[in-house]
C-alpha cells in the first residue's frame, strides 16, 4: 500500500467541517476515555460532524471510491476463510475478489498498519481499498457472527430434512421445533414486539423489532427457511400448502414457565412468503392506567372519559403504538360484575376475564357490521369494536352510543383533531359525530432510558439534522451512541 502523510482531524479542520478547537477538544477527550477510542469516533460522538462527512473528505482526499456494501452480493461462507482478528483488527471486510485483486471495504483507510498486516496474511494477490460506513461494517460483522452460532442447530434441521434424523418434523422435539424456540426465545429475551421472517435470493433472516426498531438476529440458509415457515404455518393453523395468498392465524407456546401467544401473518413475496409473529405477553396486557404513562392531567381526563355513561371513545395513532393496550386497560379499569361488556376484534389478541370477546370472520359474513348489529340484541352497556374501517361500521356504533351504549374504538389519524375530520370524510353527518363522540386520545410510544445503564450522551450532528425526521434523528443517534448493539435482557428500554 502507498502511505499518505495525511491526519483525519487536519482533513477536516481544512475541510471547514470542524475548527481547531473542536479537534483539541476531540483530542483530549480520546486521551482521557477509559476505552481507546479512534479519533472519528470521538469526534461523531462529540457531534462535531457526521460519518458521511468524514466519508465524503476521506474518499476525495485520499482519492478513494466509496462503497454501499448493501449493494454488494457478500458471500458470507466464503469471509469464514479470512482471519476474523485481521478484519476486526483493520475493522475491514473482503466484499469481492478476481484474477488481479482482493477488494476490502473498510472504514479507516488511514489504519496503514492493520491493512497491510491484513494484505500480507490473506492471500498472495494484492488488496484494493475502498471506503465504507463503519455501520455497514459492524453490520456484517455481527451477521458473521450469528451464522456462526446457528450452524449446529441448522446442520440438524438439514439432517431431518433428509430424513437422517430419528424424529419427525412434525414433534415437539425436532430440531425444526427448536429452532423456532429458539428464535422466539430470543425475541423474548430482547422485549422485541414482532419477529420478521424473510426469505431473501439466497438464504433467509429472522429480524426482530425492539422499541420500534428492526435488528437483524438470525440468518439461515434458504432450505432452512422452507421447514421453518412450514411448521409456524402449522403451529398457527394456516394452509401450509396455499402460498399465493395471504393468511392470518395465531397459536400459543409456553417460554420459560410464561405462556404466550402469536399471531402469525404469512404474505407472499418474490422469493417465497415473508412470515411475521406478533409477540403477546397475556401477563403484561393485564396494565392499571396509572402504568401506561399518561401525564397526571390527561390521566384525569381520560378517567373521566370512560366512566360516561354513553358515547364514543377514540384511541387514534399509527400501526404499533400502544392503542389496544390502552383500550384493554380501560377497559380494565371500568368492567365489573355488575356490567356486561362485548368486545368485536380482528384478531383477538388477548383473553380478558368478565369480558365476551367475538373475532371477526370476513369468510363467512360476519364482518365488525354484522357483528355490532348482533351486539344490540345481547344487552350490552360496554362495546369494544377493534377497528373502525368503513362508514357501515361507523354508522353502526354512533347508533349504538345514542342509544346508551359506551362505545370504545380505533381510529387511524395523525393527531385527535383529524379523527373529525376523518368521521365527516367517511360519510357521518356533523351533528351525530357532535352528538356522540365524548373524547378522542391520539397516543404514540416514547422510548424509556434505562435507570441502571443510561449514560451521558452528546447530540449528534446529525442529529441536529434538520433535513431529518424524528424517528430517522432517532436511528441515526441511537446507531452513533451503539444504544442498538446491546439488546441484553433487562436493559432494554421497556414501554
């Protein structure tokens, strides 16, 4: 390799990026960390400028390509031949190799020493430098890491699936079954809400969505995928042979003394049907108001609000926000012996005591519509209708609350006010939508820091980002403070 006299802090000082306080202060900061730190990830953690800034100097400068490793075909059985110290050491991964060169993507071009270390022990044929994102590289890294640890449990799914194993697939105890266990488990483990099982080209991954957020846990083969999606479609009574049209099913499992439900959706995508499991805990449904985290107001007013003695109650907000947990919880709080409440869902999601709970079925007719109509003829006081979708539905549970019924419901706006609006836009008449709705509660998730392992952090410049949204400042400042990288059970922030 052809060394540069060239320092990353002075490229950026020259760059205008960064001043040179900033850099002293980086400095001093990187000498007094009790765990070495580069210099970059110093200055990134301090804020004082993004990792696609450093990028784009250091390409430009040391006239180096920039590569997205996401747009790469990496052969991941073929990196198992590479020293993983070597790679870790040089923080480099070997993306693609031919007749004249070995191309290595990495995140610190200037780390002369450890690159050339790793072109001398790989292989006899040079290496060719590129430049990459050091996220992208730890990605794969970690993704090394977990075929690694699932290739025993793969070798014996294989094995049953060539008929050498002593059981049947179809048992508790076949490894299929305790691969799934073990996925699962581990979701468990991580507080994850949904478990995604995606085939890909060449192989498949399991990811699972912590506080909102996708991570990538597990990685098979592609033959592995096809027993696995099999036995969940069994498991959740679906169609193991109909794979052209989208199902829904649940079923129940008993993790570590704790039983659980899911509920399983399969869709059919390019490479063979994408399979998620939406975790429900029945322990951690059972939730008081004073536990979902309302303010001490909105709590007082919320309280209020179910205790009508007729009306409409919305709970409106995006996909995985909380909302039927906030409704079960009211609903908690108001059911007693002495009133009868129904409920009409799509799934069922959670079995409440003193509650008569219908699930809908779209197969046979009997739709939220045709089951509210019912509902009026079983002398109910509380309504929970899960979802409202169409304008009959709507219709129907405004005549349910004019006629002394408390009606409880979901409604898919951005914010409480549009839930009129969007009540008007399907077809209700303004003078109903005044005569029955009594509250509207628009509600998101907010992430709670951990007492035992929060630390100090420093916003990011992109962060500061105002060309960003929220949730995409989120990511971007969760991945800089390695916050994802840690998905320890107990530490995960709980909602």
């Amino acid at each position: 390799m052809i060394r540069q006299q060239v320092r990353l802090g002075d490229l950026l000082v020259q760059e205008g990026l960064i001043t040179a306080a900033q850099l002293s202060q980086a400095l001093e900061k990187q000498k007094s960390a009790v765990f070495s730190k580069k210099l970059g990830e110093t200055l990134v953690q301090e804020g004082f400028v993004s990792n696609k800034e450093m990028a784009i100097v250091l390409s430009k400068q040391l006239n180096i390509d920039f590569i997205d490793l996401y747009g790469q075909k990496i052969d991941f059985s073929s990196l198992g031949k590479y020293s993983m110290p070597l790679l870790l050491n040089a923080d480099a991964i070997p993306f693609k190799e031919d007749e004249d060169y070995i191309y290595v993507a990495t995140s610190d071009p200037l780390n002369y020493d450890a690159l050339e270390n790793l072109e001398r022990n790989i292989a006899t044929k040079p290496i060719k430098i590129f430049l990459a994102f050091s996220d992208d590289i730890k990605h794969i890294f970690q993704r090394l890491e977990i075929i690694k640890k699932t290739k025993t449990i793969a070798l014996e799914v294989k094995r049953e699936m060539n008929n050498e194993g002593s059981k049947s697939n179809d048992s508790d105890s076949s490894a299929v079954m305790q691969l799934i266990r073990l996925i699962i488990k581990d979701g468990i483990l991580r507080r994850a809400s949904d478990l995604h099982i995606e085939p890909e080209q060449d192989g498949m991954s399991v990811r699972t969505r912590v506080d909102g957020l996708l991570q990538e846990t597990f990685v098979f083969d592609l033959d592995i995928y096809t027993a696995l999606a099999s036995r969940i479609k069994l498991l959740g009574n679906l169609d193991i042979s109909e794979r052209r049209k989208a199902q829904d099913g649940r079923f129940s499992l008993d993790i570590e003394s704790g039983k659980y439900d899911f509920r399983v959706s399969s869709t059919p995508t390019l490479f063979g049907e994408s399979i998620v499991m939406r975790i429900l805990d029945q322990q951690k449904i059972l939730l008081n108001l004073h536990q979902l985290g309302f303010e001490d107001k909105n709590l007082e007013l919320f309280n209020a609000i179910i205790h009508s003695p007729f009306g409409i109650v919305l709970i409106t907000g995006p996909t995985g926000s909380g909302k039927t947990t906030t409704l079960y919880a009211a609903l908690n709080e108001i059911k007693s012996i002495e009133n009868k409440v129904m409920t009409i869902e799509d799934p069922i999601e959670y079995q409440l005591p003193l509650v008569q709970q219908v699930q809908v079925n779209d197969r046979v007719g009997f739709g939220f519509q045709e089951a509210l109509k019912s509902f009026l003829r079983q002398d109910p006081d509380i309504i929970l209708i899960g979802e409202i979708r169409d304008f009959e539905t709507l219709n129907s549970a405004v005549q349910a609350s004019l006629t002394g019924h408390l009606v409880f419901s979901t409604l898919h706006t951005n914010d409480a006010p549009s839930a009129i609006g969007r009540m008007v836009q399907m077809g209700l008449q303004s003078y109903l939508v005044a005569d029955s709705l009594v509250g509207i509660v628009a509600q998101r998730l907010v992430r709670k820091i951990c007492q035992e392992c929060k630390t100090e952090a420093n916003p990011t410049k992109t962060f500061c980002d105002v060309s960003l949204t929220g949730s995409e400042k989120m990511k971007n400042f969760m991945q800089d403070q390695d916050v994802l990288n840690v998905p320890k059970p107990g530490t995960a922030a709980d909602y």
